[in-house]
C-alpha cells in the first residue's frame, strides 16, 4: 500500500440482544434484485439499537451473493417480538458489523448527518447458548482534537474525542466519542493530541429516558405530563498508545487532507444530486437572477496542522 493511499480502519461493532423487530425486503435496485432495511435489536429496557442491512443478490462476476442469502434467511426465518411475540422472538449476535454515517440534505439545503450502524452478517443464538446483551465499538480514529464537553454552557467533566474514521474505498467520515471515566478523561485530554492516530474501545449508548411530571391545577388530581429524553452517545471505555508516527498502520496527515477534500466534492455532489430532485415551480412578473455563489468554508482550515 503506498503512502498516499488511506487505508481503510479497524471499524467493528460487537451487538448481541433481542430480536425486537425487522424491517427488511426485496426489491430491484439499479437493476439488480437486492435485500435492504433496518433491524432493531434490544439489549435492555429502553435500549434499542438500529443496524441497516444491504445485499444484492448476485455478485459482479453473476455468483451468487452469500451475504444476500444469509439475509434472506433473517428475512424468512428470524422472529422478532414484534411478529412472534417476546417468548418467541430471537437472541442474535453481530460481531461484524461497522459505525459509519447516515448523511442527506433536508429541503432547506442543509447536511443532515447522523450515526448509522450496519452489518450483514447477524447469527441468531441457539437454545441454552450464553446471552450477554451488549452494543460495543472498536475503531481506529485519526485524532482531530479533544475538547472539555460543554452543556449548558457549563462543563460536565467529561471529554470529547472529535476524530476521522476512514472507510472502505477511500472514503472518510468525522465521528464524535465521548470520555467519561475521569481517569481516561486525562490520559486521553494528555496523550491523544491532534494529528496521531489511536484505537479506542467502548460502548454505544441509545437509551429511552422517561420522565412523568404532575402539572398542578385548580381542581382536581394533578395532569400528568410525560417525556422522553433519547440518550445517544459512543462512549469511550479504553484506547492504545498513539501510534508511533513511523508504525505503517498511523495515518498520515497529507492523505487525511487529501480523503477530506475528496469528501467535500463527494458532499457537493450530494447537495447538487438533492437540488435537481426538487419540483421546479414557474416564476412569472419578473426575472430571477441566480443568487452568488457565497464563500464556504474549507474543513481542511478546522484541522490543526
């Protein structure tokens, strides 16, 4: 592999729980008859995890696709609570699947990105197996900076590790964890600087917090009010030593600038891809003149280097 090549991370998320509901068919996608759709696994009360599945059915040599027939299976055979009911629903385990972006703009011209887990490989426990519902990440990041977490306008004593992730064809997305510990809170803040590439462990958080609030009011029992507070985070529980900037597997930080400019025109395109699928509306009384392009900021400037 040469220098200027990004090679791709480490990326693997381990997720083992209930079978809570799929979401999962077929259908012809450029021409190709594929499988795609979502699946919720849930780990504990409240805690449910989202992992896309995507196959085609062939692949581009015309053999057949193993990953495809294996979501068939999930597809035909898996019960999940909401089709089979709890006491029926599958315990399934996922040992390779990857954290990655989910990324689109709205109708207002702004990037939506959000994490977005998948896998296509899901293995369904058998009878008397252990169970150990758990979601758990393991990736290589090339450090972007720490910061101290700020809410509220005040600091809640955790750290943020704002880093890069590449992906398989040269491809690069940014990804936020979080530090909690206050031990791993300083060697991370100490010893993870800008630039350095590092391998982090921890566990992916997406709880459901309830909260049920009594309005007072004139007469009567009190209204109750409830909420729901949705937790979501990748919470950082142990790492390496950065790399030594000589190991062969540190990334370098011209081919990180070079995958990031890369990323901008693939974003652009993206933007330029959703405008044209806008319906145009005639205008009439007078001319539109094109807005000017206006001055966008360059990420690269973000980068500490």
């Amino acid at each position: 592999m040469s220098e200027n090549t990004l090679r791709q991370a480490e990326n693997r998320i381990v997720i083992e729980g209930t079978l809570l509901e799929k979401r999962i068919e077929e259908k012809e996608i450029n021409g190709q008859e594929a499988i795609t759709g979502e699946i919720d696994i849930e780990i504990a009360a409240n805690e449910v995890h989202t992992l896309r599945l995507f196959a085609y059915k062939n692949k581009q040599d015309g053999t057949e696709n193993k990953i495809y027939k294996g979501l068939k299976t999930v597809l035909d055979e898996y019960k999940s609570v909401a089709s089979a009911g709890r006491e029926e629903a599958d315990k399934i385990r996922i040992t390779a699947g990857q954290l990655g972006l989910n990324e689109f703009y709205g109708q207002d011209g702004n990037l939506r990105s959000f994490p977005q887990l998948s896998t296509n490989f899901i293995n369904r426990l058998k009878s008397g197996e252990d169970f150990n519902p758990r979601a758990e990440f393991e990736v290589e990041v090339f450090v972007k900076n720490v910061v101290d977490e700020i809410k509220n306008n005040e600091e809640t004593g955790r750290a943020v590790l704002n880093g890069y992730i590449p992906l398989h064809g040269g491809k690069i997305i940014p990804f936020s964890f979080v530090v909690a510990d206050e031990n791993a809170v300083n060697y991370v803040k100490d010893n993870y600087e800008p630039g350095k590439t590092v391998k982090i462990y921890g566990d992916i958080v997406n709880f459901q917090e309830k909260k049920v609030v009594y309005e007072e009011v004139a007469f009567g029992k009190p209204k109750e009010k409830i909420t729901y507070n949705t937790i979501r985070e990748y919470v950082i529980t142990g790492g390496s030593e950065p790399y030594d900037d000589e190991d062969p597997k540190a990334y370098k930080v011209e081919t990180i600038k070079k995958a990031l400019a890369e990323r901008e025109v693939y974003l652009e395109e993206l933007k330029n891809k959703r405008s044209e699928e806008k319906p145009k509306t005639e205008t009439k009384g007078f001319d539109v003149k094109s807005k000017a392009k206006e001055n966008k900021k360059n990420p690269l400037d973000d980068l500490p280097f």
